[in-house]
C-alpha cells in the first residue's frame, strides 16, 4: 500500500476538515499509544521522546495543540469521530452546607499532593548552641498560637538556623520557601502543571503547611516584590482561596509564619543587601513583633566554634577565642563605620571547618576572608596577626618534600 492512500471509511472528520488514516499517519500513532499507552494528550517533551513528530500534529489545519498539550484523543481510537461537542441540557444543582467551602470553578481540575504524608521536620544539629532569641521563638512554636514574627539582623548571625532548631528540637514541620524577586502566587500557593497528560492543580509550600498545621519560614523576605501580597489574609491567620480551584484552604492549629530580612523591610540605603526590596506596609502591619537578631555574645562564640571544631576531634581552643576576639573588634570597627565589611559568625565557621581540613590558620583565614576587596582582606588580616603572634603574614606557602612525593606517588 502506497503511503499516502487511506480507507475513507476509517477517516475522521476535525472541525469539519476530513483526517486520513494514511499508513504513515498509523504508524506514528501505534507508536505514540505503544509509548504512551492510556494517554490522549502529550506535551511537546513527551513528543520530542519519540524522535520525530510530523508535521500535521503540529499543523493549525487540526487545531491539536491546546495552550501546551496536544490533545490526540479524536484520532487516537482510528473511529470516525465528530469533534463537536453537544449544548448539556440544564441541570439545577443544590449545593448541600458541606459543599459551600467548595465554591464552581470554569475548569475540572485535580489536585495532588494535597495530604502527604512526607514530614519535614528539620535535623537536629548536635553541636548547635542556642543563642539570641531563640527561647523566644520556641515559646512562639510550642504555643501553637499563630503569631507572625518578622527577624531582622545582619547577614550570617543565624537566623534562619534558629528557626530550623528550634523546629528540630520541638518536632515541627518546617517549610522554608527562599523568597526572591521572581517568587509570585503560583510558587507560594501552587498552580497548575502537566502529570502523565492531565492537567492537575499541584499545591505550593504555604497551603501544604497550612493544612498541616506546620511552621512556614518566608526566608530574606525583603527580597521579594508586591506578589507576596497574596499573603495578606493568610498573614492575618485566616484562610485562603484557591482562586485555580475555588476550594477555601483555613489553616490547621500550630500553623504560624516566620520570616527572616536582612533589612526592616525599607530596603538598604548603603546598598550592602543590594536587591532588598520596600516592603508594602500593609504586610510589614500583619507581622505581630519584630525581633532584631544580633551577633552572639563573645563566651557563646567561641563556644559555637569549639564545638564545630569537636566535629573532627582536636580542639584548638586558643584559635578559637583569637578568631572571636578579632571578629568582635572588626564589628565594634564596622559599627563605628570605619571599615566597609564584617566578619560574621558562619565566616568564622567556615574559617574553623577550612582548618579542620588544611591545617594552616593563616591560609585558612586568607581564604575565607578573600571575598573582600584588597584593602579591607589586608587591613583586617593584618589586625589578626596582631592579636595572634604565631602568624606571620610573610611566610610562603611551598609543597614541603612529603607533598611532593606524595604527588609523584
């Protein structure tokens, strides 16, 4: 049989335009229903999949692309089939009190991932030392009140680490949602996506922690622009509408909102925390408290970075209490508005855990402070070899003889 003849009998009429069932035209869609069996509509990816798509699938001639998906279903089954859709009669519906939360939508719509059952309850860190206000934001947790908090403080003071532990110590779910200037509704309360052909309405991290019960932490918030005003009635602890499904989403008791900024929400006027946005004051309204995080005290430090450093085993504790020394005067420096940058507590960590593996203060600190720009990498070094007398800033660091055989081992 020649490609391009057809029985009439197995034609379909689309829109009023015929379909022949050529012999190339079959061939394609056994393949499609081997690849795909029980599917009727397919994205452009599960297409591509199959190595080579014809022409007419793509063709306005037949209309089969609808927004993203191509719906085959009229010529899928190889019958005659008439795409008009027949006018429903009327139907009176009577909507029971059950039903009212459930309000008409225009599309049929599923939802997933609606009652899961995956907990996400943050892992306790053993050598976490509580510090700031983290008794505060456990008795706001534990309350299971809803209390929107709003904490602010500087980059690398442990905000959002606070929050993780004390979810972890307390067994609270905890969902983080990193906001950014591109985070809008669908990403907070979900949207619409495509699953095994079917359009299906998948829930985001707010309602999920909503329905749970559980923490919701809206990370560097002042990051993000006016979409977050979605928030509104769910920052005042009432419910939402799922505007995509008309359900009405009301929150489960224990959920509660924490949000962490750099800024206060009026964005950074020396441009340290560059994409910081004013915030709507609106919403800076709904958050009950304020709590303005600071860095720990000098004693607590250095007891964060010993027991980093017990991680591996060998304590350097005279490193330890040199490095929180001379961070606490480049702060003092920094606050005094002397100096440009500041060493935070996670640098500090990092300077430790790049210890723990060269063993080399001076090499571990150089590395971890050479983000700065070269006058303050040099001023703030060389106040490190001032208080520590041990560093020489003139030493080379050469490959000694073990390293290089090593190497050529």
């Amino acid at each position: 049989m020649d490609k391009r003849s057809y029985d009439r009998s197995e034609s379909v009429n689309i829109d009023g335009k015929p379909f022949h069932f050529t012999p190339d035209r079959k061939e394609f869609l056994d393949t499609l229903k081997s690849a795909y069996p029980n599917q009727t509509s397919f994205t452009k990816e599960d297409l591509d999949n199959l190595g080579h798509v014809p022409y007419w699938v793509k063709h306005t001639r037949y209309n089969f692309k609808q927004g993203s998906v191509f719906n085959l279903s009229s010529i899928l089954g190889g019958k005659v089939v008439e795409m008009k859709t027949p006018t429903p009669a009327p139907q009176v519906v009577s909507m029971s009190s059950e039903q009212v939360s459930n309000m008409p939508v225009a599309a049929a719509t599923q939802t997933v991932n609606m009652n899961d059952n995956v907990k996400i309850i943050p892992e306790k860190m053993s050598n976490y030392v509580p510090f700031g206000h983290f008794k505060d934001v456990k008795n706001i947790i534990k309350s299971k009140i809803f209390f929107p908090v709003f904490i602010t403080g500087l980059s690398g003071n442990g905000k959002t680490l606070m929050i993780e532990q004390t979810c972890a110590q307390l067994k609270r779910e905890l969902f983080r949602v990193n906001i950014t200037i591109e985070t809008d509704e669908d990403d907070l309360m979900g949207g619409h996506t495509l699953v095994n052909g079917n359009v299906v309405f998948r829930e985001g991290p707010v309602i999920k922690a909503m329905r749970k019960g559980a923490v919701l932490l809206l990370d560097e918030v002042d990051l993000g622009s006016n979409k977050l005003m979605c928030l509104q009635s769910v920052l005042e602890g009432k419910g939402y509408l799922i505007k995509k499904t008309g359900e009405w989403v009301s929150p489960k008791e224990g959920f509660t909102i924490l949000a962490t900024a750099n800024t206060k929400g009026q964005g950074s006027d020396d441009g340290k925390f560059i994409g910081t946005q004013i915030m709507n004051e609106a919403m800076l309204e709904r958050f009950a408290i304020t709590m303005q995080q600071e860095y720990p005290p000098v004693t607590t430090e250095r007891s964060i970075l010993k027991k980093e450093m017990e991680l591996s085993g060998d304590v350097d504790t005279e490193f330890c209490h040199k490095l929180v020394d001379w961070a606490d005067i480049i702060r003092k420096t920094y606050y005094e508005g002397a100096i440009d940058d500041v060493v935070t507590t996670r640098r500090l960590v990092h300077i430790v855990n790049a210890y723990r593996m060269f063993n080399d203060k001076l090499k571990s600190i150089t590395m971890c402070i050479s983000r700065f720009d070269e006058e303050t990498r040099n001023s703030i070094l060389d106040l490190y070899s001032k208080i520590d007398a041990g560093v020489d800033l003139n030493a080379e660091n050469s490959i000694d003889e073990s390293e290089s055989s090593e190497y050529n081992d």
